[in-house]
C-alpha cells in the first residue's frame, strides 16, 4: 500500500506492527485485529494502548534507537502493554494519562537495557520491560499520595487458591476460559477479545495460532490438575502466560519439530506452575503477576538453547513465522545439497 | 570394572555420580556412600533421590545435552534434591509421585540456562538449579488445591532467632550439629547421614573432607556468635551452606594455598549470614532457604576471581578434587621448567 | 604534595578518594570535604566510615586486586557506605565493630564480582556493592540474636505514604529537603552535611554540583507531584537518589549535551518512582532502600546505552569529570581534523 510509504503511514504501520508484537506477530493487520479486540473490550483501555505505544516508539526515536528494530513495532509493544496494565490499576482521571506517559518513555529505556542483555545470548527481551516497568510504576505509587496510590492494587488479579475444593468444570468454563487464555494477554477479560486475538495471530500465522490453541488447553488443563478454582480456570488466567510460551517457543525460536512441539507443551506446562510461584511471592508485596511467567519460562528455555542439540533455535532477528522459519531453512539446506552436481 | 562399559552400568555409574555430585564430588562410589546415607534418614526420600536424579539426567539425554557433561552427573545431581526437596515440604501420595517427575524434567531446563549464563564467566552452576526450581515448584503449589498445597510449606525449617536468649551450646549440641550440618545438604536430620556424607567426601578428596569439616565447625561458631537458638546450632542449620562454600572454595574451584584457606573460611562464616538474610526475605513468602545461601556466596567468591591476583581459580572443566588440582599444576610447571636442558 | 608519594600518604590519599567515591568524585579533597561533612552530623558515622573505608581497601590488597582501581578509592567508597549503614539500623556496642570489619572484608568479594558482571558492558558498579552487603548482614541479623538483632531495622526510613493528605510544602521544606538531599547519601539528616557534599562536589566539578543540585530539586519536585507526605519532602527522603543520579548521567558517564541532559533530568525523575517501588517491595521485608534505586536506574540508562545512537557514553574507565570528559573529546577530534594538511 502506498500509505505505508508516507512518514505518517509508516508511523502507523510501526504503532500497528507493536500492538501485534505484543503477541509476538510483526504485522500490522494482526495489531489492527488485536487493537480492535481491546476496543470491543473496552474502549478506554483501547485508547491507552494507542497512546502507550505511540509514546514508547516516539521516545525510541527521540533517543535515537537503531530504526530497524523501532519499524518492526519492537520498541511499542512494551509501551501498549504497560499503558493497559497501569490504566487497568490505577484509579483513572487526566493525571493518570501523564503517569502512562512518564511510565511509556521509561520502558524504552528498560527495554533497550534488557536488549543488550539478552542479545548476546541470541535471546529476545520478550515482554520483560514491560513487566519491570509496570512493577516499578505500580508498587512506586503505593508509597505516595496521587492517583489513588494507597487504594491501587487492592484486588491483585491473580490466580487464587480454591477454597470451595477442586470442582470439575463445565463446558461452559472451558470455552469462556479459553478465550479469556487469549483476551488476559491484553489485560482483559472478554470472549470477543479472545476471539479477536486468536483471528489476529491466524492471519500472520497458522502454526502460531494452533500453538497458542493448544497453549490456552494445556494451562487450563494443568491448573485443572493442580486444583485451580472455576474462577481462575474460567477467567483465563492460567492460560495466558502459557498461550505466549507456546507461540515463542513452538516454531517460532525453535524450528518446528515433533521434539520442539513437545518441548513447548512442557513448556507451557512448566508456565503455569512459574504463574503460580509469582502469584505466591507477589502476595505480601500485592502486585499483579502480568506476563512474568511468560519471560521467565521462555527465557528459561531459550537461555538453554545452545546446550540442547536436539532442537534447533532461531536467532531473534531471523525469526518471523514458524512456516516463514521452516521455509528459509530449507532454503539454506537446498542450497547446500549439490543438487545439479550430475548437470556439470 | 566392566559393569560400567555396559549401558546399563554406564547409566548406574552416571547416577551413582550425579548424587556424588551434591555435594560436588564426582565420583560414583561416594554417590553410592550418599545415598546410603539418606537411605539410613529415611527409605522413601531415598527412593525419592533416585527418582529424581534418574528423571533429570534421562531429560537431559532426550533434548540432547552433549553426553560428557552428562556422564559426570552434571545433569542429575539437581534432580537428586528437587525430588528430595518437594519431598520434604509437600503432602506425600500418588499424585506427588507426578509433580516430582514434571519439576525433575523442567530442572534439566534450568540447569542448561544457568550453565549458558555462567560458563562464559568460568563459573559452575553449583545448585542453583535445584533451589529455582524447588523454589517454583514449591511456590507454585500454594495457589492450587492439588497436593495439599495450601498446608504445604507451614513448618520452614529455616533457622529462627532465639527467643530464649544466647545459651552456651553443650558438647552434645557440638557433635549433632557438626554431622546434621552434613547431613542438611541431603535436607535430612540424622547423624547417620551426616556421619555418611563425610564418609562419602573422605573416599574421594581428603582435602575435602577436612574442608566440609571445618566448614560445619565454622557455620557452628559463627551462628553461636551471632546468638542462634540452640535448635537452629544443633539442627545443623548453620552448617550446611558453610559445609558446602568451604568444599567448592578450599582447593575445588581455588587452588589451595595458605590464602584461598583464609578466603575459603571467611567466605564460609558470610555464608551463614546470607543464610539469615534469606530467612528473613523469605519469611513472608513461606518458602525454604534451600542452599541458596551455598549458591550465592560461592558464586561471588567465583566471580570475583578475576579480580584476585593473589588466588588462583580453577577452571570448572578442569576442577577434580583439591588434591588432582594441585598435581595437574604442578606437572604443568614441571613441563615449563627445562630440567631436562643439560642432556640435550 | 610530596606527603602523597609516601606509603602512609598514599593510603591516606587512597581512602579520601574512596569516601569521594561514594558521590563519584576521584579527589581526595572532596572526599576530605565529604568525611568533614559527615563528622558534623556524628562523629561516629564518621569514625565509622572511615573504619569501613580503611577494611574494604585493606581487603582489597590482601587479595590482590590490581593497585591503580584500588588507589582511585573504587574498593574503600562501599566500605563507607556500609559501615554507615550498618552503624544507622543495628543496636551500636563493641560486638558491632567487630561486624563492620566482617561486613566491609565482605564487600570487596561482592564489589569485584560485580565489577566483573557489568564492566565487560562498560558500565560501573556504582554502590551496588554497599546495597547488596549491607541488605545481607541487616537482614541476617534478624534470624540470629546478637547486636539487639530481632529489635534492628525497627524504624526503617523509607518514604511513607501520605497520611494527611497532599499539603503544600513551605520554602523551609524546600530548603531542608534541598540539603538532606545531599545528606541522606551518606544517611545523615543534617542541612550541614548537605551544604559539605555540595561544597565538596563542587571543587572537583562544577557541571556534576550543578547536576547534583538539579537532582536534589527533581526528587522533591516529583514526589510533591506524586503526593509524598512532608516529612518524605523535608527530610530529603525522595532526593538523594535523584542527586546521584543526575551526577553519574549529567556529563561523567554520558557526554554532556542538550539531549543527555533532558535524559539525566527525565532519569532522576524516575529514580523517585524507583525508590518508591523498593519501598513496596521492601516493606514486608523490614530492609531500608538504601541507594538500590539510584543503580538500578542508572544501570539500565548505561545498558542501555549501545542503543542511543544520539547519546554518547563514556566508558567507565575513561570518566572522570563532566568538564575532563569534553574535553578530552573535543582533543581527539582536533587530533582527528587534518587542520595543518595545508601547511605540507
């Protein structure tokens, strides 16, 4: 589209490409799709995550980020994250917009930080500067006066421990928590969200969305296992942190493979119970524990990359889609095999 | 001996090792030794040790670990306490049986992240697998139902401040704390244990041994300074994470000498303080201290070795015992030296 | 001064320039001015910063750490820090120099190993060191009973929340919150010893006085914004990280410029909401923030810094003053402009 090629049509398409980094897709439709799903939601935290990911990239260019990584929506998807999480919070009102600015520039910073962390490593920041800063920026106002900063926080969205016993859940309870899996990645908890947000992965990616299908079962079928209450099961919230596990870690930074595929349902797995870790060491502190799990499972399994020659990881920078990955390694492989060596 | 040329014996000689190595000893018979030893405390954490370092160390092969690092039990000692660990703290039964073989699988992950993380800096991984995982897999539980996961964790068996006033330990309170301070490595309090886990050091590295024991004395001495109950002195609370800084520092990962003695000891008596700041960090969580304070201590000291001129740290892949560590060195400065110039 | 080549000289230089480091002035005039300033608030602070001092160096000797960091005061400034801090939380009496000397050999182990984590990015350890050590042997002492342990720590001195309601601050809150900005470095709540550190910044550079005073205001000035409680205000509480902050950002470790400037000011800011998370985080713990918000921000502003291609970072080891850093650029760049090609 020639918009795109326009400066305002390629800011656009960078905010539009960050919103869709938020689940790990670097394409503009995705993000339009997932903005929308937050717009039917609500339509306020809709408008914040406009404006946290306009400032997050505006601050990355002002500081002079390589544009590269800025285009790919890579220096956004923190800023729409941490404005939805502080909007979803705090008590709202004109000040909290200048609170999400100040919070939306500071998480390029981090964000940049975090980078030359893990870059070295072959390993992407994932969503891990938003967490840091929506921490920072939730528990800092807890010990001052402004923006209801006493009263935030009190009704942290976590998992809680059944207290009416392990019930079995109803169909109903699997498909609302299904979606909700999705919708809890954006912060919200609605189906038409869910369902948003499934469409938006389909269009960049076909394996990406069946990984993070499977992802929403496995986490509710695990925090089924381990005795979950139907309002953690049906609300979505031990499935978010595992549908991110398992766009990131099935296909996408690990080439597919039936081994990679089960690593990733693992994985996932394994998320679940890091959700639950975080959701008890956050208690007496009272924050939320966003998508913590994620980045630290995904991490955890990336980090060790190098160690496992059984599967084979993608670097950050070449990863796109899963089909995208497999196609241009067979493309290197093709190019190695003397296939024409009989023309000669 | 030719059982260990056969698959079936190279698998028993890497897990025998793989328990040897808990308390850094590479060395099947004092794996065999230890886990006697914990058999003595109590058949099913035992049975639980096996389990877990079995399940560890088959992850490890599956994902493709390279089989050298394998082979010396590198990736099953971890197992060996996550499986002990969640043991100890969680309702026992069937469905414990499952959980311990999820969180053994997701150790080897951890392990291979950390070892990715600290190899570069010549640093080992020590426990440090064990005590996250354990940490997640504990914490994890006590936002689900399953498993008695909210009643889990009630008793940490952290060291508590006195609350009857400094009391001088009697001879009696010497002798068990000095052996529970081994046998804590194991999360086990017998003499038994203890008296087999020195035993098990002593078959493979006297300097060893007289390094652990002077590190359960020297955990003893500085908790009694620093006015411990005598439950935490005679429980060998102390001693553990002193036993274990004073083996990996005296002569392991430190050449020894008169002054990486010194270090060795006074970095035995801070572990006992990091001990107690762990207890208390931890305290409203409810979680174990597990042998972080080892793992902590031991790295800083490890670290920081680039920066000690006068110390001479030992490569992890080259590190055997204390005593193989000084003849390697001594036979590369005989190469160096041309004694052999005259016959030329 | 010929006293300075003497042995005695020497060291005594060595430990006035590691007082200075703890605001990050290599003089050891401004860290004569700085001792001064602390002995006017409590002559025994200052005995025991300079206690704290003397022990880290003298560690850092008896390891081996190369002389020329050591003679620039970068292993003594920690030392100060914590036996300040040790002396301000725990019951004072014999048995407390005794932990001050333990906790000060302590710190040099956790100094080089930070130095060794963060100086392969060409960042600085700031006192991130002093934080570490000092949370550890504070929050050690409450699992034991010596030094009055479990009463320690009663009064911690964070930031409390406004209970009053946001008032306005009268200019001799401004006036005493401008200085304790300064004081609360070196933990002392005395308007002289602010005056002292200002005085004694500034005879070593006026950009980083400059820099120092912005800070102190920027501090106040947020934590107004955010509705901290006037004794936060007045008491310097919400400034000393910010001034800090401004030093290390303002011209040492980032050249200075129109733009490094507005991000030194927007970091400063941040470095108030910082501290007030790790007073969230810290509450249930019982620990003091210390100066944990200023290396957390700073660090991420300077690992960040590989991706600011409009800011120009100093490495570590090449920063000495604001002014000496422009102008040994604008020398290389002289000596890089063929400006005498025509006189060939």
């Amino acid at each position: 589209m020639a918009l795109w090629k326009s400066p305002v049509g390629g800011f656009v398409d960078t905010v539009l490409r960050g919103v869709g980094q938020v689940l790990l897709q670097n394409n503009p439709l995705s993000g339009a799709i997932f903005l929308a799903g937050i717009f039917v939601s609500s339509w306020v935290a809709g408008l914040y995550a406009l404006l946290g990911t306009v400032v997050a990239t505006g601050t990355a260019l002002l500081v002079g980020v390589p544009g590269a990584s800025v285009r790919q929506g890579l220096y956004g998807f923190n800023g729409t994250l941490t404005a939805i999480g502080l909007a979803a919070y705090v008590t709202r009102g004109p000040a909290l917009v200048g609170y999400v600015v100040f919070a939306c520039s500071a998480v390029t910073i981090v964000a940049a930080a975090i980078y030359n962390f893990v870059n070295s490593e072959h390993v992407p920041t994932l969503t891990a500067a938003f967490v840091a800063t929506a921490w920072v920026f939730l528990a800092g106002l807890r010990q001052f006066g402004a923006l209801g900063g006493a009263a935030a926080l009190t009704a942290p969205r976590l998992p809680t421990r059944s207290s009416s016993g392990a019930s079995t859940p109803t169909p109903s309870d699997l498909l609302f928590g299904f979606f909700h899996g999705f919708a809890e990645v954006m912060l919200q908890t609605s189906v038409w969200t869910g369902v948003a947000l499934l469409v938006g992965i389909l269009v960049n990616s076909r394996i990406s969305a069946i990984a993070a299908a499977a992802g929403s079962l496995i986490g509710f079928g695990v925090a089924w296992g381990l005795g979950a209450s139907e309002t953690t099961l049906r609300g979505g919230l031990a499935g978010y942190n595992a549908v991110l596990t398992a766009i990131a870690l099935a296909g996408l930074y690990y080439l597919l493979s039936y081994r990679s595929a089960l690593f990733a349902a693992v994985a996932a797995a394994v998320s679940v119970v890091v959700e639950g870790m975080f959701g008890t060491v956050l208690a007496p502190v009272g924050l939320p524990t966003l998508t913590a799990p994620f980045v630290v499972t995904t991490w955890l399994c990336l980090f060790a990359a190098s160690s496992f020659t059984r599967l084979h990881a993608v670097h950050p920078e070449d990863a796109t889609t899963p089909e995208a990955n497999l196609r241009s390694v067979s493309r290197r492989w093709d190019s190695l095999t003397p296939r024409n060596a009989g023309t000669r």
